[in-house]
C-alpha cells in the first residue's frame, strides 16, 4: 500500500512539473489563424448582425508573470463588400471595407495544466472604413447613384474567455471568444453622381456591441526563465 502511494505522488508530482508551460517562459509571440467577427455596422446596413469570416488577420504578444500575461495585440482586415442599405429592396452597397485596431490588456490562466482556460480583458482603438457606390434596388425608382465614404473612429473594451492547450511546452493552441464594447465617432460623406457632384457630411457618436464568437490560433513561447 505505501509502495502504491508513493507511486501516485511520484507521478503526480512528474505531472505537475510538465504542467508548467507557457509560465516557464517571459514572451509569448502568435498570430490568429481563424476568427468569426462582428464587423462595425455601415451606414444603415441591414444585414449588420451578420458573422464575417477572417484568416490570418491578427497577432499578439504577451509577457508572461506566473499565471497573469499582459497582452498586445491588433488586426487588420480589408474586403469587398455589398449590402443592403436602408432596407432589403431601398439601396445597394458596393464598395471595399477596412477594419484594424489595436488592444492591450491583460489575461489570467485558471491553472497551468496541459489544457488551460483564461479570462480576461482588452482595451484598445478601433477603426472601420467603408468606400463605395449606393445604388437603388428599385428598377421603378428614378434616383441617382451616389458615392459615400463612411469612417468611424473609436474606443474599444473587450471582455475575453478562452482555452489554451499545450502539445509540447513551448508551443500553444488557444481559442477565444470576446465582446467589443465601442463607443465611436462617425463621420459620412456622400456624393451626388450629378452635374454639381454635390457633397454632403453628417456625423454621429454611437455605441455598439460586436460579438466575437471565435478566435483560434498559435503562440510560440519564448526565453525561459533562469
């Protein structure tokens, strides 16, 4: 019987220390493989509750301190877009959309097993940039086309869960799911397709809350600890 505890110690003991992954190491580097985002609404875009798939769209860096990281880490994603503007059968969108931003905060791992989940917390700038023509979707209507080019600017606070596996101690999986609170300043500036190219601005300040529900990529630990 002693000879049987002594051998569950043993291996408990041999675990624990494999289980010191990432909190062996001071830097963290990685990018983002995959993520489903929220992107910021666009004028009155009517499918704005719609997911947006991204590839290889972000990085992050992260200093280690036992089980609390300090995290930095951005993005950046530009596609054409089209929508329905107004209403399904008012307005078409076509154009090219951009969105990037930046975020530091902080994460902290429950525990430092091979599997390991995480809370945290960012906060950060964002930026979304729409350009493009709005057409009417009514053949019957007689209204001209126009050109618009609609910025927002703001700040961004993002509560984090997530998991990390460990399949060797230098190398990490993670998966991440975030809710961006952001708080920006837009400004929209249209042009009329007529003789005078009329222009016209208007502005607002408006919340929104973007759901992220999916983030998955890779971290390379880096310099173990002395």
């Amino acid at each position: 019987m002693k000879k049987l505890l002594l051998s569950i110690v043993c291996v408990f003991l041999c675990y624990n220390g494999f289980c010191q992954v990432d909190g062996n190491y001071n830097y963290s580097i990685g990018i983002r493989g995959y993520s489903l985002m929220q992107m910021p609404k666009i004028l009155n875009q009517t499918n704005s509750q719609d997911y947006t798939d991204t590839y290889l769209n972000g990085f992050i860096v992260k200093i280690n301190d036992n089980q609390i990281s300090l995290r930095l880490n951005g993005n950046y994603f530009r596609k054409d877009v089209n929508f329905s503007n107004q209403c399904d059968n008012c307005e078409i969108a076509v154009g090219k959309m951009t969105d990037f931003g930046f975020k530091i905060g902080f994460e902290k791992s429950i525990s430092y097993a091979k599997i390991q989940p995480y809370f945290g917390s960012d906060i950060g700038f964002r930026a979304n940039h729409f350009s493009g023509e709005i057409q009417t979707a009514n053949p019957k209507s007689t209204t001209a086309p126009y050109n618009v080019d609609a910025e927002k600017n703001g700040f961004v606070l993002a509560p984090l869960l997530g998991i990390k596996f460990n399949p060797i101690s230098q190398v990490s999986i993670f998966a991440e799911t975030s809710l961006d609170f952001y708080y920006s300043y837009e400004r929209q500036e249209t042009t009329q397709q007529d003789a005078g190219n009329t222009r016209s601005f208007v502005k607002y300040n408006k919340w929104e809350f973007l759901l992220n529900p999916i983030s998955i990529g890779i971290q390379v630990h880096l310099v173990t600890r002395n």
